[in-house]
C-alpha cells in the first residue's frame, strides 16, 4: 500500500518557471523525504525534512512540512530541462518499522 | 563502484519459472530493502534487513516471494513459480542503520518480465 498522494500526478512547465508538486500523508511520521527518479533509472535522495521542521532548502529546492495538514510541498525553483523526471516522496511512519513508505509520484516536465 | 548494485539489469522468464535477483549495497551498510514499482506507480516495500535477518517482511506479496542476506552483505530476492502479475521492476536500497529510517540509496533496479 501506498501512503502519501502526490498531487499533481503530472506537470509540464518551461524552463526558467517553478514547479511546485504536493504530497499528502496519512499517519505520524518521524521524516519526510523526497526522491527524485530519472526513466529507467533507481532513485536518488533530494532532501528530507524531519517532524519538527516545517521547511528545509537544499540548492533549488524548498521543502515544507505541516504536520497538522499531514502534507508536504516541494519547489523547485528555475526549472531546468534536465529537473524532468519523476518525484517522490517517502515517510517514515512513526509506528511503521525502519522503511520508507513511498507515494505515486509525480511525472514533471520541463520544456527548453 | 561505491553504489548499490543489482543483477540483471533485465530477466525475462516464462510463467513458472524460478528467478533470483541480486543486490549487492553499499560497504558498511547494515540496512538492506527491497522494494517492487509496477509502470507509473511509486515504489512498493516487499521486505527490509537489518545485518542478516529479516527486520520486517510484511511486503511480501505471497510464499512465492523470499529473500535472503546470509553474510548481511549481499541479498537475494528469489520467485518461485513464477505469474506475469509479478513482471515489474525489483529495486534495492541500502542504509546506514540510524534511530529512523535516512536516507536510502538506491540500485538502478531489476526489470522482470513473465511472459
């Protein structure tokens, strides 16, 4: 099963706008994360954010985190052709064992 | 390589058979993870290690599916009798073991096709 919902499942954007993609999750969680998955490719870690944070910046990323929304955000800000991929994000259920539950993803795009 | 390595890369097989799948972590990782992404769909957790026993395999689809990490290094995903519902890519993902689940690196994954 999956936890989180990521929303949309898919956006198509020019290069140089923001993307912002959304999740929701449904139990406690100890953290956050998103990942990033080129097609055909594994995943790759981009950030995680930790329960008692509420945002967290790595380079072009922003992550947010409301806990009592039990949802997250990313931004990706002056999109480039090569951010087209899919992404992710996982949380770690705080009553769930040491395991990422991951949600659908969604399938960005970004046109030169 | 310093990454998570799987093998093969892609095993095509008939309805029926046997497969085994590698993955080789990261040196120093005691957290291993297999996870299953079917087409357009996130990935979904099938068992998780911690050194050479099996921490949590809640995942498992069915008896068919097991896995094993005899020396809590490398594991191997095995599939008796194989269905097409089974066709998907097999990732694997290492982690330093840590109060909460870090960060997961992952393998480029293990396309299985049934036909």
């Amino acid at each position: 099963s999956q936890q989180g919902e990521e929303d949309p499942q898919a956006l198509s954007i020019q290069e140089g706008e923001n993307a912002t993609m959304n999740c929701s999750y449904k139990t406690s969680i100890n953290n956050l994360q998103w990942y990033r998955q080129n097609s055909g490719r594994g995943l790759v870690h981009l950030i995680l954010i930790r329960s008692n944070e509420r945002e967290k910046h790595s380079g072009r990323l922003r992550v947010t985190l409301d806990t009592s929304k039990k949802s997250s955000s990313l931004l990706i800000t002056a999109s480039r052709a090569a951010d087209t991929a899919s992404y992710f994000c996982a949380t770690d259920e705080r009553n769930a064992g040491n395991m990422l539950t991951f949600g659908g993803g969604t399938r960005l795009m970004v046109k030169p | 390589g310093a990454g998570v390595s799987q093998t093969p890369s892609n095993k095509v097989t008939e309805k029926g058979k046997y497969v085994e799948l590698r993955c080789d972590p990261i040196s120093g990782h005691t957290a291993l993870y297999w996870y299953r992404q079917s087409l357009g769909q996130g990935p979904e957790f099938l068992i998780y290690f911690q050194g050479t026993g099996a921490a949590d395999d809640s995942g498992l689809p069915n008896d068919r599916f097991f896995a094993v990490r005899p020396e809590g290094s490398v594991s191997t995903l095995k599939i008796q009798r194989t269905e097409r519902g089974d066709s998907a890519v097999y990732l694997c993902a290492s982690s330093l073991r840590g109060k909460n689940t870090g960060e997961l690196f992952f393998g480029e994954g293990s396309r299985l096709t049934v036909l």
